[in-house]
C-alpha cells in the first residue's frame, strides 16, 4: 500500500510531466513542510500517514488564512492563486464534516457531558475533539460549542 508521503511524490511527478505549474508548486511545497517535520527533533524520522495528514491540513489552513489577508488587502489575484493551492491540498485531506454533522456531534457531547453555560466548554471540547479530529477546524469545533452552550 502508498504511504501518503509516497502519493504526493508521484502526483509531483505526474503534474511535472503535464506542466501543471500550480500543482507541481504546492505538492513540492507540501513536501518540504513534511521534510522540515521529519528533520525537527533530535533524530530523523519517517512520518506516519497521520502526521503528514496534519502537515496537509495545516498548510491548507496557511492558504485559506493568506488569501483572507489577500482579500482584505484587494490583491484579488494572490487570493485566488492561494485558494488554487488549498483546493489542490484539500484533494489529500479527509472530507471536512458539514456544519449540520458538526452541531450533532456537538449536540451529542452537550447532553453526555451534561454541561452548561461557558465553564462547560473544555468537557464539551474534550468530548467531541477526539471524534472530529482531522475533519473539522479546531475554530469552527469550538465555536459550534459555544453556539451550543449559549442556547
């Protein structure tokens, strides 16, 4: 079976071949955000499926935040080219869970925790963090929690 990390160098290879500049940038870029991780430390490692996954997501994260910066700054086209980047990322990632599959998830953990008001927000957090880990941003997580402690 491929190791992600194996994936991603094909696809380089494969977006190399066909010219695809904007895919063959972001795969390499990728990698090299997954070499700097496996050289961080005190001994070199191999990473596993899991960490390149969280490699993935957070350089996902870096392009949605850039071209919000983009955005706001009115370079359209730096903002598009950003949100090109995270698309062609978002195709390694698992699929993100809707908001509705979130706020029952949330809702779940709201009634086993028994928690409420704005002190509940860690139990809840711990509850629900573990079953939506890599298919939601810790930002939208804890604000459905909140959503959900508030009303």
């Amino acid at each position: 079976m491929t190791t992600l990390k194996e994936q991603l160098h094909e696809d380089l290879t494969a977006a190399i071949r066909t010219r695809d500049e904007l895919r063959s940038s972001t795969i390499r870029l990728t990698l090299a955000a997954v070499t700097s991780e496996e050289v961080a430390g005190k001994a070199k490692r191999e990473l596993s499926d899991d960490e390149v996954l969280k490699v993935l997501a957070r350089e996902a994260k870096k392009r949605r935040e850039a071209a919000e910066a983009f955005d706001t700054a009115g370079r359209t086209e730096s903002a598009a080219r950003e949100r090109a980047e995270g698309e062609v990322l978002a195709g390694y990632l698992p699929k993100q869970l809707t908001d509705e599959e979130l706020t029952a998830i949330v809702a779940e953990a709201v009634a086993a925790s028994g928690a409420s008001g704005p002190q509940g927000i860690g139990a809840v957090m711990k509850l629900v963090k573990p079953k939506v880990d890599g298919l939601a941003e810790g930002g939208r997580v804890a604000a459905a929690v909140r959503a959900a402690l508030a009303g």
